[in-house]
C-alpha cells in the first residue's frame, strides 16, 4: 500500500484576520473547515493556495470568483496587511482599506504533510515595509523542512527585515535538510518531488479542482478542470502581437502609395510650368530680338535695291543724253518751219499762238482747281458763281464752329485716354494678383507673405510655425451665404501672424530692427491651450467656420469662442435682441451696451461686401484665384472696350481735321481761279483768228509741216521729261534708301541666329513677299503672335503654379514631417519630384518588400498555426484523456462497468468558418508582382486579426467561441465491460438524475486527479490532500454524499470548506473539525476552535 502525505497541521502568522500566531491540527482522514459566511473560511483556504501555487496563477477565493465579482480585490498584499474594511476617507473623500498591521509586517503561513513516518513542512514567509502597498514590493521566502516546525520562532527573527541569512543559521544545520529560497520555482520543484505531486500541470489541478463546488457535466469538467487552455490562445496573442508589425508595414505601404498619388501629377505639371516658362523666355527672346532682326532684312533689302535702283539710274541717263540730242535736232528743225510759217501768215501769227499757250495753260489751271474743289465737295453739275459762293459761305461757317468742336474732342480724347489707362493698370493689378496667388494657396495679401517669407528665410522658421489668422480659418460651405459679413467681422483679425510663445523673442528682436513699410500685428500662442466648449448660442459664428487642423487650433479656437463670438442674424429686429455682440449678413455690427447703457453700431463699407478679391480667410485660395481669373477677362473685356472708344475718338478728330482743311482750302480760292468758262470763251476767239490767217494753201502746208515739226519736238521733250523724271525719282529712291540703310547699320545689333533664323521664317509668313515698305506690318503681325503666345504661356504658368501649390499645400497638410523641407510653392516642384522618384523607387519598393516578407512570414505562420491546432485539436485531447481513460479502468464505475470518456466533435458554424477563413487568408505564398492579391489577403487577414484583438464584448466573446478547442468538442461517458462492450452512453446530464450526473463528473474528476498526482499503475495517489472551498454549499445530502464517496474510493485526502449546515452530511467523511469565528471588537479578528462532529449531540 502506498503511504500518502495528507495535510496534517496548519499554522498561520499575521494572515488576513487571522492575526497572529495560529496553530491549526487536520484530521488525517479528513479536515472540515466551517463557519459563518464572512467568518474567514476563505481566508484559510487562500492560505493553502498562497503556498502551494505560483503567484503569478493565484487566483485567491477562487470559489467565489466563479459565480461573481465578490472578492477580486484580494491579494498578498491584502492579507499580509490584514485589510478588513474599507470605508470612506472623511477628509478626501476616496474609499480606502483598513488595515490590522499599516505598518511593517511579516506572514507565515506553514503547511505540514505526513506519509507514515516522514514529515514535510512546507513554509512561505512575506514581508511588506511600512507605506509599501503593491504587489510587486512583497519580498518572500520559501522553506522546506523535512521535519515538523513551530513557525512562530520565525517571528523574532522577521522583526526589521526578511533575511534568508538568519533563517538558515538557525534552521538549516549540517544534513538537517532544510532549504531556503526566494524562488518560488525552485521551491515548487522541491516540495513536488518530495511529496509526489508529478507535474506542475497536476499542481495546477489541484488548484483549480479546489474551486469545484458545483460540477454538473462532464464538458463543465473537462472544459474548465481537466484540460489546460488550449494553445491557440497564446498562438492568437503572439498573432495580435506581431499583426501590429503587419499593420505598420501595411500603413505604411498604404502611405507612400498614398503621398505617390498626391505627388504623381507633379512631373506633368512640372514639365508644363517649365515648357510654357521656355516659351516665356522664348518669346521674350524673340521679341527682344524682332527690332534688330528687323532692321538687319531691312538692311539686305534695301542693299539689294540700291544695287539695283543704281543699274537702272545709269541707263536712264544714258537714256537721256540720247533724247538732248535728238531734241536739239528737232528744235532747229522746228524754228526753220515756224519762220517759214510766219513768212507767209505774218509776225502777228507767233503772238496769236503764244497768247493760246497762254489761255491754255490759264484753261489747265482753272479746270485743275474746279477738279481739286470737286475732289473736296461733291458738285452737281458745272460750278456757277452762285453756287462757288454757296460753298465759300458753308466753308465759312464751318471754320467758325471747328474750334469749338476741335476742344469737344480734345476732351473726349482725354477722358477715354484717362479711362483706357485706368482700365489698364486695373487689369495689370488683376493680372499681377492672380500670378502672386499662384506662388502661395492662401488669400492673405502679398505684401504679407512676402514679410513673413523674408523673417522665416532669417531666423530659420518655417511658414507652418508662423501661420496668419486668415489661413487656418475656412468657411463652411453650407454657410457660404454669411461668407462675406464673416470675411468682414475677421477680416483685420485674419492678417495677424500666430508666433509660438517660445519664439516671441527671436520674432520680436527681428521686427524691431527693420523698417516694414506697412503695418504688421502678431500674436503669441503658448503651448498647451486646450479646445473650448463651442458657444452656447447657436447662431454664432463659431458654428459657421472651421479651423483646420494645426498645432495652434485650440488657441484659435479660444479666440473665436471668446473674442470673435458674434451672433449672425438676418435682421435689425433679431439683432436687437442678441445680448451679445452681433452683426447681420448685410454687415451692420452691435455692441452690448456700455456702463451709460449706450449701444454701439459699426458698418464699415469701405470695401463691398460680398468682393471676393478681398478676402482674406481661407486655407486654399482656390476660389479667389477662379474669381480673380474672371476679373481679369472682364477687365481685359474692358480695356478693350475703352481702347476702342478712344480709336473712335480719334478716329472723329481725323474727320474733324480733314472737314477743316477741306473747308480752309474752299475759303482759299477765289472765284477767278476756278471760271474756267470765261477762259474757253476767250481761247475760242484767239483760236479763231488764228485759222483766219493760217486759212491759204501754202500756210496751210507750212502749217502742217510746223505742227509735224512741233508735234515732233514736244514728243521728244516729253520723252525727256519723262526720263529725267524717273532720274530724279530713281536719284531721291536711292538717296531715300542709303539714308534708312545708314540708320539701319548704325542701331543693328548682333542677334542669335537661331532666333533670327525663327523670326525671319515668322515673318515671312505674314506676307507674301517681304519688302522695306511692308517690313513693319510684318513685324507687327509677329509681335501680336508672340504677345499672344506669351498671354498663354503666363496662363499656363499661373495654372500649372496654382495645381503644383495647391498639391504641396496637401501634401504638406498630410505628411508634415516628411516635408519638412518643401514648402508649398511651385520653386519646390523640383524637390517634390525628386521626393517621388525616392518614394517610387526606394521607400515603395523597400515597404512592399518588408509588407510581403511579414504577411508571408510570422502573420501567415500564426493563423496556419492556428488552423492547424484547431484541426488536429480533437485528436490532441483524445490522446490526453487516454491516461484519465486509462485510470477510470482501474476503479469500477458500477458493477463489472468502467467509465470510459469518449469525445465527440462540437463545432458549430461560427467555428467552420473561422477555420475557412483562416484557409483563405493563409493559402500559398505571394512575390512582389502580387500586391494587389498581397492587399487583398491583408485585408481578410486584419480582420481576422482585429477580431482576435477587439476588446468589444462580442468579439471576445466570439474569440473565446473559435479558439478555446475544449468546447469544439462534447465528452461522453460510456459504460464498458472488461471486454469494451458498450452499455450505458451518458451524452449529457439531462438524462440522469442530480445524484447520478454528479457522480459521473466527480468520478472523472477523481480519476484524473489520481492519474495526475499517482500515474497510471500506483494504487492510491502519493500526494493525497484534495481542498474544495464553499463545498457542496446549494447540494443536497446525497449528492454530497455521492461525491465524498467517489474521492474516498480513489484515495483523496479531502479538505472541505463548507457552511455550517453540511456538519451533519459531512462527518462521517472528516475527522477534524474547526468552527472560524469572526468579530470587529474594536478590529477585525478571525479566530477558530475544534469541534468533535462524532461526539453525542
């Protein structure tokens, strides 16, 4: 027969409300504890525990702890100090523990074993110091003794510390076999192997079977008694652990592709800033050139002109010495004719014909003016004397009135010159804006920015560090209709500069020294400024604007709650009964009255309400640039317009002019220079007295002859006429010629002949042939096509600046850190590009690779682990109930029948598809060209992880559902014969009756507790004590009686805490008793005394 080690004696020092020494005998077949609730049965009980298990897996009044909440504040600490109360602290209020022992103290408690003749002590010794109260700050000692020993000798010796070093020199002598040691590992592994306690598995057991009180089924049993928990959940806690790293991986991933997304248009535009600032330059080139390349064709043309106009000036004088000649000959030819002539007809016959040239000539020169006066006045019919001085008077009249007319249109021409330039420079200073705007994303003015810009290149601060009012605050979009009365109200507050408190001096000193040539105000903001509560009034402007997200927004928002609280409404009526400051949306504010009752009114409408272009507010000037875009072809529009009143201006003034000078030249003549009539009159009668003496034969043939003579000479000298006046014409082209080509050579500058090459095919193109005379025409039509490109290459680079500030002003809203060193300006475009080709190249790479080597390494090995455990879970507890099976063959269940355990699957649908979702998310591997599977995976695995690590009560609940294996399986008892024939199958209790199902339970709970504490071939258990705290305390007699007889029938040494009402039931299984007594008399005090249950009642 096996000698078993049962408890003997417990003795207790400064435990709980056991203070002092207690010295406790337990019966040797059996140990009752008893008492009233809230005695300190319990506190016993933990006494046990306190040395027979691990801190770390104490779980005292275990008991209680099943059913409630009761008793989870118990610890060392609380029974080293003997806390008995806890009550309120009158002075602060809190709910603070009593204290037996405040002070320092030290507790013993010893548990003493015997097996025939050999004894074992088992001791643990704690102290705690004055004021210390925390678990981690016990100091304990742990002794064996094989031998007994009276622990309150420990006591002197414990009085000013825990020191090893006196217990030893006291207790531990040459081969006494006493040991010492301040780990509890160390002591475990001792008294285990001393009192036959096989793992610490079967210590564990032991522990937990002493919160049994009420088993009802075997899967209660095993579930919660038998079977440890299962691996999968510390698999899935090292999963939840290590996701973090996957998730990181993932978030990070997700980040560059994110901030790759944001930068990706940039090479785009970057490309198109930079193209349309080549054709700026471009165009500027040319047209700085086109004067000079100009003049330098027009030199080449003009050389090749003389060249030629001098070829033909020496034919032409060749041409004419020839016609002197001949015209000499046909003079004398003539004079020989003409005395032949007025041989015959008489001398009077020259002087008839000279008064006819003369009387021609006058005819010549008379009609020559009537034709010039109709060039000037449209005449019906011949010009009478009547109707010449109809035209004099009009001229007159006309004169009078056009210097009157001359100072209408001089004004005129002024006005519309004053207006077209006012309209100029008002688009020059739009244009000039909206190419400001495209340098910055905020509605705060240049001048602003620019300040600012030059104090952070100064002191190394950076435009995030040192915002403006206005660019942290938005208008909601759904309060776009009270923007311009909030524009307004913020207006001035929104072009102080936010400087932070730690700064203030660096900005100070800086703004002191410089002259600002404008107005400047700024602000410190100190740290650690906490949000407001917004404004109780609902009508505030608080409610109706956003600031954006920034180190300074609680601050701000402080002074928008406070400073800034207006109440906008619609009406004076609602405006009068605000009791606060307030405006309405047509800008009219009110002020609370004053100490003299007097309420003051302020409209400001110095500037339109409702004009966008004065708007300060707003993180993005997005909405300021389209507005200003819009002036500006208005204003464009407009110019137009006004350069076309003033061409028409002049246009009139033209008119006017050449109205005068046709009127001066009519009151100019006289009516003798234009009477033509009277000159034919007198031509008719000179003409008339010549045929009568040229009338005979021979004058008529010498006439003829002198005519042919005449006719002849006139011809010739008409032809050199005609010659010398192409010579002369021909003489003033070349000189005409050598003079521009001279001014052309004397301004010509050496140009790049590749810009010259461009604008010489540019302007050829104008025209069909170029020539100095259209020269100027071309030039201008190429001057209009490079003012046009350059119009668009500026719209271009106000565009592409615009969408690169507006995509850096993002990016630094979202990656501030990582842009440190951009800012959002389109001179950074380059350094944002260079940032992507890292991020693409580099960090994208780098995060895709450590993403996929982590979802395909620990993340993937956990779940498939998890996955495998959960599979094979079935056949590992089979393989651990075939020792407990094994055990349960060695004692009769009923006659000739052994209980043998049989497990059967209980996996429900939730489970199933954890175990297909775990397939899904863990099947095969992936490489770098799976990112988009690689993601996909990640997200079925995240949410298995988030799952698994969610503190939500259903997701624990669920995770408790799918990982704990021992309820994927129910356990069935089935009674065997010797030959294994199956006779009774026990699949629940609901079939048995009470007492039969607690027979079932605790027979396999007494079954395995023998095959953990004796093996599968030992008789009785070596280690025989067995402790159920709040036993059987809602159980009938016969159950209780059931259960004792199960452990009786496999050996067990049984420890019973219990109620006073199972005295009775009970005795006939214990030989000792103990009754614990509780009082607060003025304290709290737990004491005990031995009662014998088999005496006579």
């Amino acid at each position: 027969m096996t000698e078993q080690f049962r408890l003997a004696r417990v003795q207790l020092v400064n435990w709980g409300t056991f203070d002092g020494y207690y010295d406790i005998p337990v019966g040797t077949r059996g140990f009752l504890v008893t008492g009233a609730s809230g005695s300190g049965k319990s506190t016993l009980i933990d006494a046990f525990s306190a040395v027979l298990v691990p801190p770390g897996k104490l779980r005292f009044n275990a008991a209680a702890q099943q059913e409630t909440s009761r008793d989870k504040g118990r610890s060392r600490v609380s029974y080293i100090r003997g806390a008995w109360r806890r009550s309120e602290d009158p002075a602060t209020g809190e709910i603070r523990s009593q204290y037996l022992r405040p002070g320092a103290t030290a507790s013993i408690v010893a548990l003493t074993y015997r097996a025939g003749t050999e004894v074992v002590t088992l001791a643990a010794v704690y102290r705690l110091n004055a004021g210390q109260q925390q678990e981690a700050q016990v100091k304990a000692l742990y002794g064996i003794f094989p031998s007994e020993v009276d622990v309150d000798g420990f006591v002197p010796l414990l009085q000013n510390s825990l020191d090893k070093r006196k217990l030893e020199a006291k207790y531990k002598t040459a081969n006494s076999g006493v040991t010492f040691t301040e780990q509890y590992s160390v002591f475990a592994n001792r008294f285990r192997s001393k009192l036959g306690i096989g793992s610490e598995e079967a210590q564990m057991l032991l522990h937990r079977t002493q919160s049994a009180k009420s088993l009802g089924s075997m899967d209660e049993l095993f579930r919660n008694y038998m079977l440890d928990t299962p691996r999968t959940f510390q698999v899935a806690e090292d999963a939840v652990a290590t996701h973090e790293d996957l998730r990181q991986a993932y978030e990070r991933l997700e980040d560059v592709h994110e901030q790759i997304e944001t930068l990706a248009p940039l090479p785009g535009l970057h490309s198109k800033l930079k193209n349309a600032q080549a054709t700026q330059e471009n165009t500027a080139a040319l047209s700085a050139a086109l004067p000079h390349v100009r003049r330098a064709i027009e030199a080449k043309q003009l050389r090749e002109r003389i060249d030629v106009s001098s070829a033909q000036l020496a034919a032409l004088d060749v041409k004419a010495q020839s016609l002197d000649a001949r015209k000499e000959v046909q003079q004398e030819a003539e004079r020989r004719a003409s005395a032949q002539r007025e041989q015959v007809a008489g001398q009077s016959l020259g002087e008839i014909e000279r008064s006819i040239a003369r009387e021609e000539q006058e005819l010549a020169k008379r009609i020559g003016k009537v034709r010039e006066l109709a060039d000037i006045v449209q005449l019906d019919g011949a010009l009478d004397a009547e109707r010449f001085s109809e035209l004099k008077a009009q001229a007159s009249a006309e004169l009078a009135a056009a210097p009157e007319q001359e100072e209408r249109l001089r004004e005129a021409w002024f006005e519309a010159r004053s207006e077209q330039d006012e309209l100029a420079r008002a688009e020059a200073a739009v244009e000039a804006e909206l190419a400001s705007l495209g340098k910055r994303s905020s509605n705060i003015d240049q001048r602003y920015v620019d300040v600012r810009a030059q104090l952070c290149a100064d002191t190394g601060l950076t435009v995030r560090e040192l915002p403006y009012v206005g660019e942290l605050i938005d208008v909601l979009p759904e309060q776009a209709e009270w923007e311009p009365v909030i524009q307004r109200l913020l207006g001035g507050f929104a072009a102080t500069l936010l400087v932070p408190a730690e700064r203030e001096h660096e900005v100070s000193s800086w703004v002191n020294g410089r002259h600002l040539s404008m107005r400047l105000e700024y602000r410190t903001v100190p740290e650690g400024t906490n949000a407001p509560r917004g404004p109780s009034n609902p009508l505030s402007l608080f409610y109706k604007v956003r600031v954006v997200e920034h180190p300074m927004r609680p601050w701000l928002m402080r002074m928008l709650a406070g400073t800034f609280d207006y109440a906008l409404v619609r009406t004076v009526d609602e405006l009068e009964r605000q009791g606060q400051r307030a405006a309405t949306i047509d800008g009219l504010e009110r002020n609370p009255a004053d100490k003299t009752g007097s309420n003051r009114y302020v409209k400001n409408d110095r500037l339109r309400l409702g004009e966008r272009r004065n708007y300060r507010l707003g993180s993005s000037n997005n909405a300021k640039v389209e507005l200003l875009r819009a002036e500006l072809a208005e204003a464009k529009s407009s110019t137009t317009a006004a350069r076309h009143r003033l061409a028409e201006v002049r246009r009139r003034q033209q008119v006017l002019a050449s109205d005068v000078d046709k009127a001066k030249k009519i009151d100019a003549l006289e009516w003798a220079s234009v009477d033509s009539a009277s000159t034919e009159e007198q031509l008719a009668g000179l003409r008339a007295e010549l045929e009568r003496l040229t009338s005979s034969p021979e004058a008529k043939e010498l006439e003829r002859a002198w005519r042919e003579a005449a006719e002849t000479l006139k011809a010739t000298e008409q032809e050199l006429q005609g010659v010398r006046d192409e010579l002369a014409v021909a003489r003033r082209a070349v000189q005409d010629d050598q003079a521009r080509l001279k001014q052309s050579e004397a301004a010509q500058v050496e140009v790049d002949p590749e810009l010259a090459e461009k604008l010489e095919v540019m302007l050829a193109a104008t025209t069909r042939r170029l020539t100095p005379e259209n020269l100027s025409d071309s030039a201008f039509k190429v001057t209009a096509e490079l003012d046009a490109q350059t119009k668009q290459a500026g719209k271009t680079v106000t565009e592409s600046s615009n969408a690169i500030v507006n995509i850096l002003s993002n990016y630094k809203s979202q990656w501030s850190a990582e842009s440190a060193d951009l800012q959002a300006s389109a001179e950074f475009a380059g350094e944002a590009i260079a940032r992507l080709e890292m991020l693409r190249s580099d960090r994208l790479p780098e995060f895709r690779g450590r993403f996929l080597d982590l979802l395909n390494g620990q993340s993937v090995m956990h779940l498939s682990k998890i996955s495998t455990e959960l599979q094979r879970a079935r056949g590992d507890i089979e393989t651990n109930l075939a020792p407990i099976n094994a055990s349960l063959r060695r004692s009769p269940y009923t006659e000739g029948r052994f209980l043998q355990i049989e497990v059967r699957d209980n996996r429900d649908r939730v489970v199933r598809d954890f175990l297909q979702d775990l397939r899904e998310a863990t099947a095969g591997s992936l490489s770098e060209a799976d990112e988009k599977t690689a993601i996909e995976r990640y997200h079925r695995l995240a949410k298995i992880m988030d799952r698994l690590g969610s503190s939500e009560r259903a997701d624990r609940s669920w995770r408790n559902v799918v990982l704990d294996t021992r309820r994927h399986v129910k356990f069935v008892g089935n009674e065997v014969d010797a030959e294994g024939t199956v006779h009774n199958t026990h699949v629940d209790s609901a079939s048995l009756s009470g007492g039969q199902a607690q027979k079932l339970v605790f027979f396999c709970l007494a079954a395995a507790l023998r095959y953990r504490l004796a093996g599968v071939d030992a008789d009785v258990p070596r280690y025989a004590t067995v402790v159920l705290d709040e036993a059987f305390d809602r159980a009938d007699p016969v159950f209780t009686r059931t259960a004792m007889d199960v452990f009786e029938s496999f050996g067990f040494h049984m420890v019973l805490a219990t109620p006073m009402k199972l005295i009775k039931t009970l005795s006939p299984y214990v030989d000792g008793t103990i009754v614990v007594h509780y009082t607060e008399d003025p304290v709290a005090r737990s004491t005990f005394e031995l009662v014998d249950t088999h005496a006579p009642s």
